[in-house]
C-alpha cells in the first residue's frame, strides 16, 4: 500500500471538475510540442523516439525536455500551472522565460529560436523542427493566442501529472523490468512501461501504465493499465481494485477522474484508491498475458 511519503505528496484533486478541464488540457498539449521540438532539433536522436519525450519535475511542477547537446546542457521546461516556458542550463540556472497567455503557438517558437542562439552551438539561427504528431485540434493550433482564464483549470492539470508522477515513480520500484516515468507529447500522457518474457514464438509482451488527462476517449483525466497483446477473451475478468475494462480501439483497465472522486474526496483517499486500482488491474494483465485470461 501506500507509503506515507506518497500520501503526504498527494495534491487534492477535484478542486475543478475532471471534466471541465479540456480546453486547458488541448492548450497544454500543444505547449508540449515545443519540448518535443526542443528535443527533436537539439537531442540526440533515439530509436524509440524517447529524445522527443518529457519528465516531471515535481519540485518545479514542471515538464521538462530532453537535454541539448553540448556543455551547457541546456533544457526546456513547461509549467502547466503557471502556463509558461522556461530555459535553464545543467545547474538548472534560468536562462529565460515566456509567459504563453497571449502569445501564439508561432510566436512562441519563434522566441524560442532566437533564446536559443546565444545558448546553444548551432552556428548561426536555430530552426525548430516541429514534430508530424496528429494531435487533437484546438484554436492555438490556427494562429490564435494561447489563453489562461482564472488559472484553476490549469493549476488541475498540473495536480493530476504530479499525482500521476508520484504514484507511478513508487510504483515502477516493484518491477525488474520496468521503465522510467515519462511523458509522450503525442498523446500527452505520463506513464512507464513494464516489459514481460516473450512467449514461445518470440512475440513480445507488455503492460503499459500511465495517466491521461484527457483524450478522444474520455473528456477528463484518466489512470489506465493496458496489456500488450490484448488477451484472447479481453474484458470477462472482474477490476477488483475498481475502474472498468476499455475496449474501444484498445484494450484495458480504466478508472476516470469523475470515477475516482466518486470514490474519495480526502487527498489519502485518493491516493490509496488509485493505488489500489493501478496495482490490481496490473497484477490482472500480467495473469492474463501470462497464463491466458481463462486461468485468471
């Protein structure tokens, strides 16, 4: 169960409705494309495509980008609370801002090249290559400005990826052959992955874990625990740490922040629920996957 560490870090969610959170979450994901362009010009490229990726700095309440080649180490950080961009070098000194409210996605790029120059070693101008993502459309995305309101909606966001962090980073510690925590600015979702023995055949086997604030899916947050393969007889097996099976598109366990808040409302609660759930529904796929859902 939870450690008291874990529970002591919890923030308390629900302060603004899971589902009312989708225009900040569709502004955020595309904030996010420039730390996935950041590292997509300046990091080394990988295979798995992780140079484009993020983590949480959760004493910063931060995303923050892969590292830019060269001795100054420099990076880019999203703070989805206070909507704005950052750039820091290795000693983690700030460099520079931009508060995003009021700028175009444009505009932001093109304040990030000219920051850059004087930063990095690129000989001369920086040109941001943009990643072909196809994410969800949104208004920032055809020239108008990024905009904040009164904040709350965003400040949730922020709740839920450092919840989210925290939970998943004391979870993977369980596992041999588990991943780091990170977050994917395709789908803009923040989660780890856990590798189980190929079968005979030499197919692979996987169980991804992770939370979205949101997708086409479910118009809020979510925690999820999806089996790689989906198993031959999907869905029969009781969730009992809670949440449903998703079986649209793709196969797994699913607990919805309005599910969650139905659930608990003291931050503990919370915390204790969601653990709940993630442990189960991965200790269910992984006898699944292993074993065959029928000997669940």
């Amino acid at each position: 169960m939870a450690g008291t560490d874990l529970k002591v870090r919890w923030s308390t969610l629900g302060e603004t409705n899971p589902r009312q959170l989708e225009d900040a979450r569709l502004q955020l994901h595309w904030a996010a494309q420039l730390a996935a362009s950041f590292g997509q010009t300046l990091g080394e490229p990988k295979d798995d495509d992780s140079h484009r990726n993020m983590i949480w700095w959760p004493s910063w309440g931060m995303l923050v980008s892969n590292t830019a080649a060269g001795p100054d180490g420099v990076r880019l950080g999203l703070v989805p609370g206070d909507f704005e961009l950052f750039l820091f070098n290795r000693k983690r000194e700030l460099l520079s801002g931009l508060s995003l409210p009021e700028q175009t996605l444009d505009e932001a790029y093109a304040w990030l090249a000219e920051e850059l120059e004087g930063v990095v070693e690129m000989g001369g101008v920086v040109r941001m290559e943009r990643p072909e993502f196809s994410i969800p459309d949104h208004a920032v995305a055809r020239g108008s400005a990024f905009l904040k309101g009164d904040g709350s909606e965003f400040d949730e966001v922020a709740r839920w990826f450092d919840n989210a962090n925290a939970l998943q980073s004391e979870l993977l510690t369980t596992f041999d052959s588990a991943s780091d925590v990170r977050c994917w600015p395709h789908h803009f979702d923040v989660g780890f992955l856990i590798t189980l023995p190929n079968v005979e055949d030499g197919s692979a086997r996987s169980i991804g874990v992770g939370m979205t604030p949101g997708d086409v899916y479910y118009p809020e947050p979510y925690f999820y625990v999806a089996p790689h393969p989906t198993p031959a007889s999907a869905g029969n097996t009781p969730l009992d740490g809670g949440g449903h099976w998703h079986q649209k598109d793709w196969f797994g366990a699913v607990l919805t922040g309005t599910e969650l808040l139905e659930k608990a409302s003291r931050p503990e609660q919370q915390c204790q629920v969601s653990l709940v759930f993630l442990t189960e529904a991965i200790s269910t796929c992984h006898r699944m996957l292993m074993c065959g859902e029928d000997d669940v």
